[in-house]
C-alpha cells in the first residue's frame, strides 16, 4: 500500500515568491512655530503624501523654536524645510511646498508613485 505524503501550509508557503517591500517614506518637516507658512507647508505636504504615497509614509514635524540645535545639527538654514530622510538619497526643500510639481520631482514621487501602483 502507497501512503500518500501531504505537503504542510508551512512547507508551501515557503515556495511561494516573496512580494517586494515597499520602503516607508521618512519625511521631517522643519518650521519656526505655528506661522502661516508652517500650516500651508504641512497642508500642502499632506495633500502630496495622501495622493501619492497612499499611506505609506511618516511624518515628523520639528519645531526648531523648541529644538533650536537641531537647525545645526542638520544644517537647516531656512523654515519650512523639508527633509526626505527615507527612501535615500536624503533631499531636502525649502519653502511651503505650494509649487506641487516641483516637490513631486524634488522629492522624486513620481517614478516612486509609478512603482506603488504596480
């Protein structure tokens, strides 16, 4: 008589291709208290993530008013800055991010949003 040998849920779930991670999105918006400039730069920069990089980003927000040795140490010289710390290279802009396709291709989004949809 044959037996017959059951592959395990385990044993096949090992076989299956591993989907690529997509790499969160690291983003440090630097400001100078609550100004105008700082709501319209962390508007404008929700309004990008939420459309381009559908949730898989974070945020941090520092006010260098309250950390002023951390304009220094990351060589902020203007407010709102903003820093992409991840995925790398870092880059950074400068301003309230108003001019929305020039932060898209500073940021490089828009060869990254073509990935995500795929």
């Amino acid at each position: 008589m044959k037996t017959k040998v059951r592959e395990s849920k385990i044993s096949r779930q090992k076989k299956l291709p591993a989907k690529p991670k997509k790499e969160k999105w690291v983003l440090c918006l630097y400001v100078a208290g609550q100004t105008p400039k700082t709501a319209t730069a962390l508007d404008n920069l929700n309004l990008i993530c939420e459309e381009n990089l559908k949730g898989n980003y974070t945020i941090e927000i520092i006010d260098l008013l309250k950390n002023p040795q951390l304009a220094r140490e990351n060589q902020i010289l203007a407010v709102p800055t903003l820093v992409r710390m991840s995925p790398k290279p870092v880059r950074n802009i400068i301003g309230d991010l108003s001019d929305i396709e020039n932060v898209l291709a500073g940021l490089d989004i828009v060869d990254h949003k073509i990935l995500l949809q795929a």
